[in-house]
C-alpha cells in the first residue's frame, strides 16, 4: 500500500514536470494539472512575510483504494488522531504567539501552511509537493504555493514520514524540524542534509534502554518494531548497544503497518513462546495499536514492556482496560512542561466559526459521536479487517445531530488533556528553533555578514534555503521554562535529559505515569539516575521485579559454558574444577585459588588448605612424645644404676667410659625424634638430621671401641699367643676421630645446602604439607653413609668375637643389637618410600625409637639384670679374674682381659 502511494506522488510530480514542458513548447496554450492531491490542512499565508511549513498526523491511516482504478488517485483518511490535531493547534498557538513578541523578528510576522500527513508515507510526500510547487499555479513556483515565501517546515511526525519529506526537500537544503522524529539514520549530513531536530535520536534512547536493562540485571530482552524506519533502525542500534552491553535479544520481530493477521500473530506467538519476560516496543502508538489488541486477545499477561517516547504517555494506548496486559510499562518520555495560554487556545475551537473546516468540524463529530448539520464530513470510519482477519469493519455517521451546544470541559481525550505536553513541547520548540534562526538572519548588518568574499548579508524574504541552514546549525535559545536548546553539528540535541515513567492506576482506577527516575545525556556522557525510594509496579504474580534470562545467572561454585549456535545468554552451568573458584553468581570464567588456598566443597571461595605435619597434640604425636621421653628416662635410669655400680666388674668390664658415651648417645637419639615432632621450621630441619647422625655416629663408634677390645681378645683366644696391650686412650681416639669426621660432614652440609622448611602442594592438592627439604642428597647419604658404615664395621667385628667365652655374653649382645638396628633400618626404607606426609615423619621415628630400644635392650638390660637382680654374679671371679700365663689351655674371657693392669702375670688385651 505504501509503495502505490508513493507511486502515485511520483506519478503527480512526472505529470507536473510535463506540463512544464508543454508549456515552454507552446507558450500559447496554458495547461493545469488533471488532478490534485486530496490534502487537508490549514493555511494562513495572507500579509505574511514568510510562511512556516507543518506536517502533522491529524489521521492514523488513509481508507484503501480500489485497485481496480487505473488512474492515480490521492486517497481519502481516516482514524481521527485527537494527539496529532493538538500538535497542529500547538504550532498555530506557537506562531501567534511569536508574532506578538517584539523580541524576535520585530519587523516580520509569519504565516504557516499546515497538512495532515495522515500518518502515510504517501501524504507526507504529497505534502512535500505541494509545500514547494503547489496545485493551482501553471508552472511550479518553489517555495511561494501559497503567495508568500515558505521559510522551512515543521515535522513530518513519525520518523518514517520524515525521510520520506526530506529526501526531497533536502534536495534543495530546504530547513526540517522535527519534532517527534528520532531516527538515528536522519543525523547522517549526507542523507538529510537540511534536517535538524529537537527530540534526542534513538542512539541516546537506545543507550538509555540499555542501561535500563543492565541497572535492574535483566540479560535476556525480547524487541518488537513497527515495520518502518523509526522501529527498524531504532532496533537495529538497541541490537548494537546490547551486544556491546554483552546483553542478549531474545528475538526481534516487527509488526506491520498495513493490518495482516498472519504477520501480527506471528509476532503475538514469539512473544508467548518466548523465555524473555521484558519486551522492548519500538513503535508508534498507532502502530501499536492492533498489537496491544492481540495481546489482550490472546491473554498475555506477566510481560514488562519497555516502551519508546513515541507511546509511553499515549492515550491511545494508556486506557484502563488494557491495564492487565500493559500495567508498569516502564520507559522514557521527553521531559514535561507547562505551556502557558495553551489549554485556552485548545478550548477555543469550534464547527460553526468555519463551515469550511473540515478538520475541526470533524474533530467535533468524533469527539462528541454526532453529526454537525449540513455537514458530509464523515467519521469514525475503519476500513481495517479486524483481529481475527475474517471480516471488514466500517462504523459510520452517527444519527444524533450535533447541537454546537455541547462542551468540551465535559470532554476527556488526548486533544484537551495538558497534564502530560511532552512533544507538544518539543513542536513549539521547533518551530522557535526556526524563527530564532530567522531572527538571527534578520538583524545581519551589511559587511558584517557571513556570505561570500565581502560579508554579505541575507535578507527576508529573498534569502536562500542554504543561508537560513547557515543559522539553523547555530542555533543556541533558551525556552519559556528556562531550558536550553542547542544542537550539534548533526543537527541533534547536544544535552537534555528523558523522564523514566512507570504505568501506575492512581485512586480514581486511571492509568498515571508515575516519574521513577531520569536519564541525562550530553555529548558522549550517559547517566541513569533511579533513586532507591522510586516505588515501581511490576506487572507479575508477585509483584517484584521480574528476571528475564535464557539461563537462569550461575551460581557461585560454576562458569558459564558457551552453548553452540546460541547467544552468549544462552549458556550452561559448569562447576569449577578443583583448585578453581567462582565467588560471584554469573562468572565466565573461574578463578584460581593461590598457592596456599584451595576450593571449598561449593568451589564458591578459597579456603585455606589443610595444613598437614605431625603435630604433638594428635595422638600419634604425643605417643610419639611419651615414647622418646620413656626411652630417654629408661637410658638415664640405666645410666644411674652404672653410676652407683660404677666400681663393680661388670661396669669396669670391656670399657666402663664407652658405656657411659652410649648412654648419652641414646639420650641424644631418643630426644632427636622430638624435632621431628611439631611444624617445621628452617631450624628444626637443619637440626633433626644433623643431630641424629651425630647420636648415632657417637653410640656406633663407641660400639665400635668395644667391639675392637672383643675382636682383639678373640684373636688371643684363638692364637694363644701374647698381644701387645692396645691402650684405653685408643679406643677414646677412634671415638673421637669418628664424631670429628661426622661433625666435618654435617658442617658441610648445613653450610652448602641446608635443609629447608618446605610446603609441600604436590602429594595431594586439597593439602599443604608441611616437611624438610633435605638440600643435598649427596651430603645426608654421606653423613647417614659414614653411620652405616660404622655399622657394619661394629656388627663384623662382633660377628667374629661372638664365641669368645665369659659368663656374660657382651659379644653376643652386641652382634644382637646389631641385627636389631640393622633390621630396623633396612625395613624402613621401603616403608618410608611408600609412605607421604606426617606418616613419613612417624616412620623415621619409629625406625629411630625401634633402634635405640634395640641397642639400649641388647646392651644394656643383661648387664642390669645381673647388676639389679643377680648381684653375686657381679664378682671378679664371676666375671673373670686372673690367670697364669703358664696355663695357656684356659681360654681367655671378655672380662678376665679386662682384668687389672698391675698383674705382670697376665698379658692384657684392653683395659678399663
């Protein structure tokens, strides 16, 4: 339909230009045009210096024409829009009101031309026509269709219909103000060069629903668009800044202009099949319409719609009854204001003070559902199939004759309603945008102008479209209620702000716009201010704000997980891996914990790791304890008991100062496991090792001088010959030299590459083990290397004496603790091998606790016993005594070489 329409004015234009030529062909034959657009408006041109274009939508729709005429024809209207005509009656207010200023165009008054666009495409262009040639002249006359110069124009109404206007008025930089147009294309210079406007573009209103969308956390949106250039192109910019807000639309669908029942159910059906519970509405009012009717036909209900300015305070849509489906819209309005001597000018209307105006004798039929008297002006009149799509609809005249006596106080509609002038403000302002140009122009002073190389001046009314632009891009006033207006280089407001409204039902049951906050804008600078007292109502069973995702925000502990082909919005929970948090609901990514902490059960924060090492307060700890300190306890009551029977034979026997080294080195082992105990430190770890391997190196070379006193009387046991006596200093010497040498060994150790505190996160993640870092491996194996090497010299040197006779076996005994030690220590290491953490440590305690009992039990507990419990025994002749070289058939004991130094008669071996 709206293509024909456009067919049809480009059909009159081509006729008119044809005419053009028939005429230069024959100067003598004068030609009118066969037809003219059927336009209903207003003019006032007499006696004016210039006259002020305006397009308004008067109508919603033009009645179909029937296609069966071939011959253009301009269609009639229909669907009286009460909203459009007060816009109109605003310009025509605004107009009186400037030529009764003295401030502004002192010397000039201006006229105006007003038609309705009917809310077409096709009107607003034949209104265009008709602005710049006219119907009646014989050749086209630009700018002067009605006697006076045409200075710019106002309008044309809905974005739509002005690109269509100015892509031909802008062929001749003609001045466009809009003043409800905000489609972002009409900024671009190139396109629409003469356009300029006093409503923000949708790339701020866009913006600010954006910012809407993320200030109450919703990601999942759903946008509906009339099917023209202000819901497309506002559609497509609201896409772009929710992808960039990483926001997602759920669905982008339009509804169309022209009525058709499968296109408005389709979209109708994405709305009921959608997740998205809030619905962006980028549409007009009366595109709106047979939409919101669906709605109620189908029974939606628990939307949040987001509405444009376009239909946020409409009536049209605002009525009670549709409350149900559309209650707490919430969306952004231009700001409101109070224009004075405007609700006296509405009221001041009526049929009989112009036969001829049809508008008015039409708003007065509609208004008050009756017919004026002699009059053929129809209404009321809907051509449009109805919501089913099954049948036509047509309402005509009523019967009731109007009487004039009827009064408009007793009316409310949107026309007499000035509790909400939000674009009928912004219509005054532009037309004072373009008489403020006008003025600047006016008072230029000749040689001080801004034209050509000697400043020239232009004047009203022979000045040109392109010089009264020249001041409209500098256009800088301020408006009766104190507010700036002042537009950029592309035509649009540099600053302002929009009116955060939310649909309320105040007491008497009327839909309010109740004001919840507010959007400021300048330049580059957005900010949305919604204090937390704003009392909003949500349309939902619960009446709190409603959650609109494709999947529900994840919950600490889980990321997102992209799903294939699908918006980012769309994504599915994925729990962290261990080690990995997130602690806010919604991550992309989960985070990981530091070295020292470690993921909860919910993986929703890092907790410290268990910390791990043996502590003295568990039970293995503390058994461990007692255990040292019993065995400590027992080899210094061994050592008391040596103490007091320091003096009797056995205690002399076989080196009585040895025994009391292996004692302390006892005490020095036992004790030693007590630093394996408790959280490791740089102190405790060098110590342990060190002290260990000198106890041990300290008890085995000791071991060792005894073991080399039995390895001597041995051999003379088994030669029978005479030895040379080894000296008690020798046996101190071998002592001495072996814990010097393990001393060298350890001071190497702890001054190259000490053992180290160190924290263990390897064995196992969810632990922090605490343990010693050994350093250099090549320096413990040599200190604990020498330790056995001691070892295996004491246990050979004992294996060969074992059989050397005496009533106490001491040979036997040491080759017992030998294997003891030897037993413990070659099943530690593959028990320490196979063991982590704290049990390793209670593994070398026990290994070092199993061979200091061993060694304490075989060496030691024999020799108490007879001291303790058998005292008899403990004699010389018991224990051995002298015996003459000449009986060289006795064999010798371990005590009886052992015997005093001061008998000449016996060959000693070793002595005390």
């Amino acid at each position: 339909m709206a293509s024909r329409q456009i067919c049809l004015a480009l059909g009159f234009l081509a006729l008119l230009w044809a005419e053009l030529d028939t005429q230069n062909k024959t100067e003598e034959l004068q030609c009118r045009l066969m037809a003219k657009f059927n336009l209903s408006g207003y003019v006032d041109a007499k006696n004016h210096s210039l006259v002020i274009a305006g397009l308004f939508p008067i109508h919603s729709r033009i009645i179909p024409v029937d296609e069966a005429i071939l011959e253009p024809v301009s269609p009639m209207c229909e669907g009286f829009n009460f909203r459009g005509f007060r816009w109109m009656k605003t310009m025509i207010h605004t107009i009186k009101e400037i030529n009764e200023r003295k401030d502004i165009l002192p010397n000039h008054t201006l006229g105006y031309q007003i038609f309705d666009s009917c809310y077409t495409i096709s009107k607003a262009m034949e209104s265009s026509l008709v602005f710049l040639t006219g119907q009646e002249e014989f050749k086209p006359n630009f700018r002067n269709s009605t006697g006076s110069i045409l200075a710019a124009l106002v309008g044309a109404g809905g974005s739509a219909l002005s690109v269509a206007a100015s892509r031909i008025l802008g062929l001749y930089y003609m001045p466009q103000v809009g003043y409800t147009s905000s489609c972002s294309i009409l900024s671009d210079k190139f396109q629409f060069p003469s356009y300029l406007r006093v409503v923000p573009s949708d790339k701020i209103q866009s913006e600010a629903m954006v910012n809407l969308i993320r200030h109450f956390g919703w990601v999942w949106v759903g946008a509906i668009a009339a099917d023209d250039d202000y819901g497309k192109y506002g559609v497509k910019t609201f896409k772009e800044k929710m992808e960039s807000a990483n926001l997602c639309v759920a669905f982008s669908e339009t509804i169309p202009k022209v009525y058709s029942y499968e296109k408005m159910k389709k979209a109708v059906d994405i709305v009921k099949g959608s997740t998205a519970k809030v619905i962006v509405l980028y549409t007009s009012d009366i595109d709106l319409s047979p939409f919101v009717l669906e709605v109620i036909h189908h029974n939606i209900t628990d939307r949040t719609w987001i509405a444009s300015e376009a239909w946020i305070t409409s009536a049209l849509i605002a009525k009670p009854e549709y409350f149900p489906y559309f209650g707490g819209s919430i969306g952004f309005a231009i700001p409101r204001t109070i224009i004075p001597g405007l609700k006296e000018f509405l009221y001041d209307v009526h049929p009989s003070k112009d036969p001829n105006d049809t508008l008015t004798i039409e708003f007065w039929q509609t208004a008050f559902n009756c017919t004026w008297p002699n009059s053929s002006v129809p209404y009321n009149v809907d051509h449009r199939v109805n919501m089913t799509g099954k049948e036509d609809r047509l309402y005509d005249m009523s019967d009731q004759l109007c009487t004039g006596e009827e009064k408009l106080e007793d009316l409310k509609n949107t026309y007499l309603d000035t509790s909400q002038l939000r674009i009928t403000n912004n219509v005054k302002q532009a037309v004072y945008a373009i008489a403020h140009a006008l003025d600047l122009l006016s008072r230029c002073q000749e040689g001080q102008g801004p034209f050509g190389g000697n400043n020239q001046c232009a004047y009203i009314p022979t000045f040109d479209f392109w010089q009264l632009m020249y001041y409209m891009k500098e256009i800088k006033f301020k408006s009766h209620d104190d507010k700036w207006v002042v537009l950029d280089e592309n035509g649009d407001l540099k600053f302002g702000h929009y009116d955060i409204l939310n649909w309320q039902l105040d007491d008497k049951g009327e839909i309010s716009f109740v004001t919840v906050g507010r959007f400021n804008f300048r330049t580059s600078m957005f900010e949305l201010v919604i204090p937390t007292n704003s009392t909003i109502f949500w349309n939902t069973e619960s009446s709190r704000r409603p959650d609109s995702f494709c999947t529900q925000v994840c919950p600490p502990g889980t990321r997102k997980g992209i799903r294939q082909g699908q918006p980012i919005c769309c994504f599915d929970c994925i729990p962290c891996a261990d080690g990995y948090v997130s602690e806010k609901p919604g991550q992309r990514e989960c985070d990981p914990c530091s070295e020292d902490d470690w993921s909860n059960a919910e993986k929703s924060k890092c907790v410290p790791k268990f910390v791990e090492f043996l502590a003295y307060e568990e039970a293995l700890g503390f058994t461990l304890v007692i255990l040292s300190i019993f065995g400590a306890l027992v080899v210094l009551a061994v050592t008391v008991v040596y103490v007091i029977h320091r003096h009797t034979p056995l205690v002399k026997a076989n080196d009585r100062e040895l025994s009391f080294f292996i004692q302390m080195s006892l005490v020095i082992t036992v004790l030693s496991s007590m630093l394996f105990i408790g959280k490791p430190c740089n102190w405790s770890c060098m110590a342990r090792q060190v002290t260990l391997a000198l106890g041990f190196c300290l008890c085995l070379s000791s071991i060792l001088g005894k073991t080399i006193s039995l390895f001597f009387a041995y051999r003379i046991s088994v030669s029978k010959t005479r030895l040379i006596s080894m000296h008690p200093i020798y046996r101190k010497l071998i002592v001495l030299i072996c814990v010097l040498g393990e001393i060298g060994i350890c001071t190497a150790y702890l001054v190259l590459d000490p053992p180290r505190m160190f924290k263990n996160i390897e064995i196992q993640n969810v632990k922090i083990i605490f343990e010693c870092n050994e350093g250099s491996i090549e320096f413990l194996c040599s200190i604990f290397g020498f330790d056995v090497l001691l070892a295996l010299l004491c246990f050979l040197t004992t294996f060969v004496a074992r059989k050397l006779p005496d009533n106490y076996y001491e040979g036997k005994c040491i080759t017992f603790g030998m294997l003891v030690f030897f037993i413990v220590w070659i099943s530690f290491v593959p028990a320490y091998l196979s063991t982590k953490g704290k049990f390793k440590v209670a593994v070398e305690i026990f290994a070092i606790l199993a061979s200091s009992y061993g060694l304490l039990g075989c060496l030691f507990l024999p020799k108490c016993f007879i001291i303790l419990l058998r005292p008899k025994r403990n004699t010389e002749e018991t224990v051995g005594g002298r015996i003459p070289t000449v009986d060289r058939s006795i064999q010798l004991t371990s005590a009886s070489v052992s015997s005093e130094l001061n008998s000449t008669t016996v060959s000693t071996v070793l002595d005390e």
